[in-house]
C-alpha cells in the first residue's frame, strides 16, 4: 500500500521539471510535462502544498490548490505524484476529527504545517482477527477479517473491489498498525486501511430501492416529510432558521449506524458547538459517546476555500466506505452552498464563462453527481448498506429561486423547507409543510404496513389536510377574524393549531421531547386527530363553536413533553382524557 499522502514522483532522467507559471489565489498555472493527467496530484512549491489538476490546455496545466497559496511564485517547481486525490480510510476514523482532505485535526496544534499529509496525530496499533482462511477464495468486498477496537461499530477489513482470488496468507489474531498487511489474496497485499480516490465512486453488486424509512426523531420530519435509507434530502432556509440546529438534531438522534458530519464553510464556532455537544452525548445504543461512530469533517469558513470544495467529496467517500461494511450511514453537508461558492471563486479565477449569478455553467452537473452517491445498495461483499445524504442550502436573503437552491431541489428526493415566519414565531423545527415534500412517501407506506403499522399513510394524508384547510383559512381569519368564520371552518382552525402545537413543534433542548419515537410520533398524531375529529362533532351536533374553542387543551397539548420519547401509552391516556372532558361540553 502506498502511504497517504504518496511519494511525489521525479520526472525521468533528462525529463524537464514543471514549474509554476502564475498563482492567482487558489488557481495555479504550471508547465505541461508528459506523464501529467487530468484530476492527478501535485505538489506545488518548496513546502509541497497539495493539489489537483483540474484542467490541461496545450502547454498549460491549470491545478487548484488545496492550501493558502502566499510565498509561491513564478519559477518554483511542482512534481505530480502519479494518483488522483485520494484519502486514507481505516479504522481510525471512526470519532475522529479531520480536514477537507481527511488529514487529522486531533493534536495537529493550531494551524497543520504547508503541505503536510498527515497531521501530528498518535499512531496506534488495532486488534485485528480474521474471518477466513488460507487456501480459501474470496471475491472484491468479502471481508477478510474485523478490527475489534475501533468503537462501537464493527470496522471489517475488506478484499479491494476489483480484487479477490485465493487467500494466500491471512494474518492471525493480534494488533496491527493500519499499514500492516494482514493478507495477500491473489497475489495483491491487502492492508488494514486503504487509499480511494474521493471523486470515484466505490462499486457495488446492485443499487436497491430503499423500503425502509430513516428514523430521525423529529416528528414532522418522520410524520409528514419522511427520508428511505440511502436516499436525499436538502435542506433550504435562510439565516436564523434553525438549520444547524436541525441537522445537528438529526446527526443526534437519527438510526444511522455512522454519522459523517462534513462542516464545508460553516463559522467555526457552529463546528466546535458540533463537536462538544457530540463529545459530551450519550449514545442511546450503545451508553457511550454519540462522537464514537461519528466521523467529523471540519472545513469552516477561515480554511483554504478549494479545500472544501474537496470536503464533499471526501465525506461521501468516507461514507461509502463505511457502507460496504453493511452499514447504514448518514452523510450531513452543512451547507453545500458554501461547497457552491467554491465553484463559483475558482471558475471566476480560471476565467470560465459565468452562468447565473456567476456560478460555473456546470453547477447542475457538480450538485446532481454529488448527490448520485447516496443509495441504498447491495454490496460486492452481498451484505445491504446505504449512504443517506443531507445537505443544508442557505439561499442569500432567503431566495429559494437563486441557483443553487434550485438546482438541488431537481435531484434531491426529499426537500425540507425551514420557513422564516416559523422561526420568527418561535416554531421549531421550522419546517414548511406546504413547502417541503417527500418523493419517498409511496415505498415507505409500503414499507410502513410490512413493520405493522398499515395506518400511517392514512394518519399522514389526514394530518397534512388538517394543516392545508386551516392554511386556506388563515387568510380569511386575518381579513374578517375567526368569528365571522362558520362553526365548522372555526373548529378547522382550532385544529390546525392543535396539530402544530401538540405534534409538529419539538423542542432540542427537551430531555423528554428532542428524541421522539415513531411509536410516540403516531400516539401524537392519533390523539390530535380525534380530538379534532370529537369537536367537529360536538359543533355538528349544535355546541357553540365558541364553547368548543373555551375548553383548555392544554394537557394535550403538554403531552408531547410530559411523556418519554417512546412512551406512546401515555399519550393514548392523555388523548383519551381529553377525549372524555369533552363530553361534558353540552349544546
């Protein structure tokens, strides 16, 4: 295996050595030698900073360079080092913290020195025991054997794809350093870790449709807007509505078995938050810290700009990884705007002819290739694994028809809309129901009446017609006031609020609410609906619908935070409460 990083490779003997011709930021020019190919790396300059050829015209090679750019010049040379831009994956990146091109940021001191590989991080050994042996055949993904103390997820050291044949030799149990080779299977040497480039996607047996849906315990997510394993979701709002907030929620508390938080061009103090709350939260599976299976990519606002362009990519490889193991993994890029406006500064230095608002006329196609790596798949090992990806999208000014925005919500499956009226009313999570869908809902209803749950189509159409009727009437209650409405639109708008307040609205900072189960989750909606269902009855049958709208529903309404995030029998009991108080409401 070769080291991270690799050797850079010298030009032949008499082959002229490339120097730099301009440096303009990011954007570097360099002569053209043979042996140089499109997205290999260089190093450029004498402190070998890291980059990558993006573009070869003539004589000219065009290279984007991952590192602050000061001191270089015109004259210095740069040596490609024979491969793509790739990281190294191993068991060590589980609760680890790492930059845009996955080197470690535990330990490295404030700044990583110009053009480091690896940061200063502690080298260890990993307890490996193998599952096969000698003389046995192996295909590409079959795994050769298990790390044991790499966290609470199982890491398995797999047969490269596009390797296999006879195992050789196979390691015995013991502890391994990450470059140790623990088996030669068809006469290729497989180490415990591995390098793989980050803009290729690793191969799989099949992509499978996901059935099963993605529990992220928040209810109007998993009630109304729901997400299947290995599918994709962006997340639009403008600035103060709670994004960070949401995803931060989601990497919490969602059912994944690893979580890969890539932090692209976020303020730093929105990533250290990240990472301490994380460090400090218990793993509801496990007792011990969520940040054990968490894999987080930090590329904030103040780091070298191509570098997170470059982040995405790294996060999804990570991910893929992951899940070729058989694991379920949820990749959160935070925002894939600022992942945006990387694009959009290098094309304007390259001189590129801009699109709109001067964003790369190949905007569409870098967004839709990003998100075409979530799926859920069979592996070539034959296990079942998915990559869920999430993205947030800050529009500017909150314009959802700006091109980013627009361009993500073509290739996305799902789209979860945060409304500023919400969060300026105090909603959170401030998703729009009447501006976020989900594509997945038809498999996952399927999905639904499998695991005994045959009514949650139905409770969901029911919900999100409650939540339109009382829309429509919001208008006409501002215009002439909920008086002049007749008894029943009263009753619909009474509904609607009971719905938003008793079942949509979730606190984060909740011991009891900021997780909810999907067995709660339908106990909430339930209730709601049938008390709905029960006051429409009582104004139908000649009650006032001032009377109606007098009784305190306050108990319902504290249900959500009076019981356990699974308690859904208590719920039950508060609804059926609620249920029997209205009987006393008389004509």
């Amino acid at each position: 295996m070769t080291k991270a990083g690799g050797t850079p490779r010298r030009p032949a003997a008499g082959q002229p050595v490339p120097r730099l011709l301009r440096v303009t930021g990011p954007l570097v020019e360099m002569e053209y030698t043979s042996g140089i190919a499109m997205y290999d790396l260089v190093s450029i300059g004498p402190a070998g900073l890291p980059g990558e050829v993006v573009a070869i015209s003539g004589d000219v090679v065009t290279v984007q360079a991952y590192e602050y750019t000061g001191g270089l010049a015109p004259g210095q040379t740069a040596l490609p080092r024979g491969r793509p831009l790739s990281v190294p994956l191993g068991p060590e990146l589980l609760g680890g913290i790492f930059d845009g091109l996955l080197r470690p940021l535990s330990g490295a001191g404030d700044w990583l020195p110009p053009g480091a590989q690896r940061a200063a991080a502690e080298e260890r050994t990993w307890s490996f025991s193998p599952s096969v042996t000698r003389g046995e055949r192996v295909a590409g993904g079959r795994a050769l054997g298990e790390i044991r103390d790499a966290g609470p997820v199982p890491v398995k050291v797999l047969v490269p794809p596009g390797g296999g044949g006879t195992v050789e030799e196979i390691a015995g149990a013991g502890d391994r350093p990450r470059d140790a080779v623990v088996a030669v299977v068809g006469g290729a040497e497989v180490t415990v870790g591995a390098l793989w480039p980050v803009r290729r996607p690793r191969p799989v047996r099949e992509r499978v449709a996901g059935h099963t849906a993605l529990d992220t315990g928040q209810r109007v997510i998993d009630l109304l807007f729901p997400v299947a394993r290995g599918g994709t979701v962006a997340v639009p709002g403008g600035f103060g509505t709670g994004k960070t907030v949401l995803l931060q929620q989601i990497a919490k508390w969602c059912d994944a078995d690893v979580i890969v938080y890539v932090g692209c061009g976020e303020r730093g103090n929105e990533m250290a938050d990240v990472i301490t709350e994380l460090s400090q939260l218990r793993d509801p599976r496990t007792g011990g810290r969520l940040a054990d299976r968490t894999v987080t990519i930090a590329n904030t606002s103040n780091m070298p700009m191509m570098a997170r362009e470059a982040s995405v990519y790294t996060g999804v490889t990570v991910a893929e990884y992951f899940r070729d193991m058989g694991l379920d993994v949820v990749v959160i890029a935070d925002s894939t705007s600022r992942w945006a406006e990387a694009l959009r500064e290098f094309a304007s230095r390259t001189g590129a002819l801009p699109a709109e608002e001067g964003y790369p006329a190949g905007l569409a196609s870098a967004v839709a290739a990003f998100y075409e790596r979530a799926a859920a798949v069979t592996t070539l090992g034959g296990d079942r694994g998915s990559v869920t990806v999430i993205g947030a999208v800050s529009p500017p000014g909150g314009d959802m028809t700006e091109p980013v925005t627009a361009h993500t919500e073509r290739f996305v499956r799902c789209l979860w809309t945060l409304d500023r009226d919400l969060a300026y009313a105090r909603h959170y999570p401030a998703v729009s129901w009447a501006g976020s869908f989900s594509r997945d809902v038809p498999v996952l209803a399927a999905g639904h009446r499998a695991a005994g749950d045959p009514g949650w189509a139905r409770r969901r159409d029911r919900v999100g017609a409650v939540l339109a009727e009382a829309d429509r009437l919001a208008d006409l209650v501002d215009l002439i006031g909920i008086t002049a409405l007749p008894a029943r639109e009263r009753v619909s708008v009474l509904a609607g609020r009971l719905v938003r307040e008793g079942v949509l609205q979730q606190s984060a900072l909740s011991e009891r609410d900021a997780y909810c189960g999907p067995e709660k989750t339908a106990a909430l909606a339930d209730a709601v609906l049938a008390v709905a269902d029960r006051c429409r009855a009582l104004v139908d049958s000649g009650v006032p619908a001032a009377s109606v709208e007098q009784v305190d529903f306050g108990p319902l309404l504290r249900a959500r935070e009076d019981t356990g995030p699974r308690d859904a029998a208590g719920v039950t009991a508060r609804g059926d409460a609620m249920l029997a108080g209205l009987e006393d409401v008389r004509p």
